[in-house]
C-alpha cells in the first residue's frame, strides 16, 4: 500500500470520528488488512469492505455512506461543499481525499501537485473535560447531545454475590465425578485432582427514580443513565419512576433503540413532571414489587432532590422498610453536587438515617465516581449508626 492512501485512510477515519460513528485503531487495522484479499483499484470493493468493517450499528449507515461519497472523490477547490450536513463533517474543500488508485481521474496533470489533503486538527479534549464538569441541568441542547455520547463509554460493573451452586475451579471443594473422569487415563489411579468454587453472579439492581417537576432539568440524562444500565446488566435490572404514583418501565428499557425506548416511557408515565409524593411511591413499591424484585441482594437506588410533598411519617416507614428489603441502599442526589447543598428537604431528612450511600449525580463525573462505586462495594454493610455519623459528618464539611 502507499503512503498517500494509508494517510488518507486515517484522514477518512477522522471524518468518521467526527460524525460520530464509533471508529477506533483496531478498526481501521482490520481495515488494512483486508486489502490483501480485495481489489482496492475497484470502488465497491474498497467501499463494501470499509463499510463492513468500521460501521457497527444500523443507525451509523447512512452517515457513513454520505460521509464516504464526500471524502473519497476529487473536489474542485474553489467550490462549495455539497449543502448535505452529516452531524458535524468538517466543511473545508482540503480534506477530500483524491479517487483510489486505478481510478480514470487519478493521473495528475501538469502543474498539479501530488502532495496528499492536509487537514486542519481540531483540539477537543478541553470541551470534554468541561463538558465532564458541568452540571447536567445548566447544559444546552447540543451539550446534551454531546454527553448522552460521552455516556456510552461509561463500564458499569456492579459488585458479584457468592451463590449457592458451585462451578469447575481452584476452590478447596473436591469435585469427584470430575476427578474419576479425568483419571480414567491413568488407569484409575487418583493423579489429578479436579476442585470446585462458588459460582459468583452481578448483584441485581433496582432503580427507583423521581421525575417530578422540582427533577425536570435533570429527568432525561438520568433516564439515559438508567438506559445505560438496563442495557449493560439485562434481566438483572429493575426499573420505576415515580412522581405522585409509582410506574415500573422496565420493559420499556428493554428496547435496543433508546429514542423508542424513552418514547414508550413517556406514554407509560402518567404524571410526568407532576408533584412529589415519596413515601406513597415507595410504599406502592414495597407492598407490590418488593418480594418480587429485591432478592438475591439487590442493590437499590433512589434517584430523587428529596422535595417532598407528601406524608414524612410514612416516608420515613417506607424508605426504613425498603433499606431492610436491600442489600444496600443508595441515594443519588443532584443536588448534592452543588458546594453549598445542605440537607434542608425534610424528605432528605426524613430518609438520612436509612441511607447506606449518599451520592450526587449531577455531572458525568458523578456518574463515573458512580460506576467505581458499585464495582467495588464491600461484601458487608456497614453498622447503622456508623453509617449516619459518616454521612451527616459529610454533610457538614
């Protein structure tokens, strides 16, 4: 291969990145690669095989294809791009590749230099890093845009819980028919040991987030967020919002496109952006969901600002009650995030004691510091009264 197409294959993967298809080395190696056993003089050849190999999601085709009939064709300087705008393609006559080789226009005239397109690179590492900062409901539209991408390289990991079956490993539990088995070919004589372990699961996970209208400028990250999950862990997530009542839209989650998804969940809620009752909410959880969702040590998590309109008294039965239901209990705060926050709410009050974690989530580094969280929560819970003394000590510094 040339030096000029492999530069302008990277050039290529620039505008890919741009537009927001999800191109990475590995990728474009594979890219490579395939040259071998293709003829990259023919047009189809070189578009089918980049086509397969760095386009990995449906909705990512049809960029890909105006994207790749812009860069890989001779552009006449002096004239005005097509006026098709593909998410954020660079508009400047330079970074046009020229045709690939074996291609009539290829043969360059006289005069005409040969050097490949320059492009002009863009620094954006200080955008996302502000981007990562700033708090979810003082974001604009195109912001949003940027972080519900940035959201998606989120690892989620949630801490695994011992079961009671056991798996083939180096445990100190000996597995005989294993071990029989595999010393037949010794002639019955015992020369190696097969041992078996617990076999370890992900916790699952029940959610259980406030969209009310005091949470209305930060309800759609946070229903992406809880997309994120509900895709990354399955079955092994539960998901409620609430507001006045409580509706469970995990089966809306389910859905492998998310503007589907966050549709059906806005047909499935009937009062969105409504008042706040918090202790009815959970109260239609635990009598109705509890027993079926909150086995096998469940990890709960509350997303709520804690305004409440509603019975305290029955908030606090209900938020005590569901802490003894959960392996443990986090609140997720996004007002927490703000250097002045103080627990005023008498919501937040109220349900204070019966919090195990209590975290804000009101930027993408909340969300990351999250996601570290979960990964590493320790097997035990720690003693009640410790566990307030901590979080209120927290409060006040």
């Amino acid at each position: 291969m040339n030096g000029a197409l492999l530069h302008n294959l990277l050039l290529f993967g620039r505008v890919l990145r741009g537009v927001g298809i999800d191109v990475n080395p590995g990728r474009m190696i594979d890219l490579v690669s395939a040259f071998g056993l293709i003829d990259i003089g023919r047009r189809s050849d070189f578009y089918h095989a980049a086509r397969s190999l760095l386009v990995h999601r449906r909705d990512d085709l049809a960029r890909f294809d105006i994207a790749f009939d812009l860069f890989w064709q001779r552009r006449d300087p002096l004239a005005r791009p097509s006026a098709r705008v593909i998410g954020e393609v660079p508009a400047r006559p330079q970074m046009f590749a020229p045709p690939l080789p074996g291609h009539p226009s290829t043969e360059t005239k006289e005069g005409e230099s040969d050097k490949p397109p320059s492009i002009e690179a863009r620094m954006t590492y200080s955008d996302d890093e502000i981007l990562r900062h700033k708090d979810f409901g003082d974001m604009t539209p195109a912001e949003l845009t940027a972080v519900r991408s940035m959201m998606e390289q989120i690892v989620w990991r949630v801490n695994e819980r011992r079961t009671r079956r056991l798996r083939p490993g180096r445990g100190a539990l000996v597995d005989l028919r294993r071990t029989v088995r595999r010393n037949l070919r010794y002639g019955g004589e015992v020369l190696d040991w097969a041992q078996r372990e617990p076999k370890v699961k992900p916790r699952p996970l029940v959610i259980i987030a406030d969209v009310s209208g005091s949470m209305e400028r930060y309800t759609r990250l946070l229903l992406l967020f809880t997309y994120g999950l509900a895709q990354t862990f399955g079955q092994k997530v539960e998901a409620f919002v609430f507001s006045t009542r409580l509706t469970r839209i995990t089966r809306q989650l389910e859905q492998r496109n998310l503007d589907h998804a966050l549709t059906d969940v806005a047909r499935a809620v009937p009062d969105w952006s409504g008042g706040t009752r918090i202790g009815e909410a959970l109260h239609s959880f635990n009598f109705d969901w509890g027993r079926r969702v909150l086995g096998h040590g469940a990890l709960t998590l509350v997303i709520s600002d804690g305004w409440d309109r509603g019975d305290i008294s029955m908030l606090r039965e209900e938020i005590a009650r569901l802490q003894r239901n959960s392996r443990r209990l986090i609140w997720l705060n996004p007002l927490l995030g703000a250097p002045d926050y103080e627990p005023l709410t008498r919501g937040i009050q109220a349900a204070l004691p019966f919090i195990d974690d209590f975290l804000p989530v009101h930027n993408l580094d909340s969300l990351d510091a999250l996601a570290k969280h979960l990964a590493r929560l320790s097997e035990r819970r720690p003693e009640r009264k410790q566990q307030t003394s901590m979080l209120r000590g927290a409060l006040r510094t």
